[in-house]
C-alpha cells in the first residue's frame, strides 16, 4: 500500500494536523501545568515566530518582484504601474530609513517618526471613512424591519449613536449616556461572550476532527480532480 502525495494533503490535511496538534498541546498546558508541554509549547511558540518571520520575509519578496514586474511590463495599464511605483518608492523610503540607524532599525527615531506621522494618520484616516460608510450602511439597512431582531438592532443602535455620538442628545436627555452605556455592558457582552464560545467549541471540534483525520473544510469539498 502506497501513500499518495496530493495537493489536498500537503495543503491543507498536514498544515491543519499540526495547528491541531500545537493548539491541544496549548490548551492541555494551560489546564494542566505539566512540565514536559511547557517545554513543547514554549519551543513550539519560538518556530512559530521563526516561521512567520520567514514568511513575512517571502509574502515582501514576492510582492516586490510582482510590482517591479508590473512597472517594466509595458503591456500593464498606466494607473497599475502608477500603483505599483508609489507602492515601491514608500517600501524603499522607509527601508532607507530603518537602515539610518543599523541599530535600532524599525525602531529608530527617522523610522517612527515617518510611521507615526504617515501610516497611522492614514490609518486613522480610513478608519474614519470605514466607520461612515459602514454607518450609513446600517441606516440604509434598518429602513426596512422584517422582523423582531432588526427592531431590537434598530433601538439598541439608535440609542447608541444618540448616547455615543453626540454630544447635543445626552445634554438634552442625560438618561442617553447611562442607557448606551447599559447596552454596551449587557446585551452588548453578552451577544459577544456567547459567539466567542461558539467560536471556541466550534475550533475544538474541528481540532478534533483534524487530528483524527475527519475534517474535510471547504478546501476538499471544492477541490477538483487535477489539483488532487
């Protein structure tokens, strides 16, 4: 009997076992403060560092090969090769900045300096932009109540922007702040309380199922007969 090497088990079977098996050994330790799996799950932790180091290293490799190929490729549209050059000169910037201090590298003042006054601003920039639209979202979809749960979203949620996001509702009506800060409290942690333990039963469970080699995912239910 021959074991066939497919795409099914080096990608997704054997990756799966293993963040399986490292997870139970994390949660046995946790439990149970055996020795012997802190030293596993201690080791375990410093080649996962390693290896998410390496590939962060690769995923920047590829993405500035992609991106060098884009701009000499005279065929690419002119706004990619824009995209890609201004994605390439902001790399090499602040390369060239970490490097100013071989010591401290990212965490030299030139470094943080730029980060701190150019990626965090831009950050805070569309996380504003996300927080309108995804407001104006939620208005668009509240216009229509087909059923129980969106009036209680409806409430909930308008109390909130009246209670949180203005400051004219609460000095008219003070009872706003205590109300949204009720919501947030209760009904808001709890919602959250009961989807992470689902979320964590459902990860054991499919942990379980990986080291017995039962869970299948999505990958297998899609794959077809020539990535096999």
């Amino acid at each position: 009997m021959t074991l066939k090497i497919t795409k099914r088990l080096y990608q997704f079977q054997i990756p799966l076992f293993l963040v399986s098996l490292f997870a139970g050994i994390a949660i046995t330790e946790h439990f149970l403060n055996i020795a012997a799996l802190t030293s596993v799950k201690n080791e375990a932790l410093q080649w996962g560092v390693i290896i998410t180091a390496f590939t962060t290293l690769f995923a920047y490799t590829v993405l500035v090969s992609a991106n060098a190929k884009t701009i000499s490729r005279t065929s690419a549209p002119i706004k990619d090769r824009v995209r890609s050059l201004v994605l390439l000169l902001v790399i090499a910037v602040f390369c060239i900045a970490a490097i100013t201090d071989p010591v401290k590298l990212t965490g030299g003042d030139a470094f943080n300096f730029l980060y701190s006054n150019l990626i965090v601003t831009i950050g805070f920039g569309m996380a504003l932009g996300t927080h309108i639209v995804f407001t104006w979202a939620a208005i668009k979809k509240l216009q229509r109540i087909p059923d129980i749960e969106t009036v209680i979203m409806l409430i909930c949620f308008t109390l909130e922007i009246f209670g949180d996001g203005m400051t004219m509702m609460p000095a008219l009506w003070p009872a706003l702040t205590s109300a949204q800060s009720w919501i947030k409290i209760v009904p808001n942690m709890i919602g959250q309380r009961a989807a992470i333990a689902a979320a964590g039963m459902g990860a054991v469970i499919l942990g379980l199922r990986a080291l017995v080699w039962k869970e299948p995912g999505i990958i297998e239910l899609e794959i077809t007969p020539e990535d096999q």
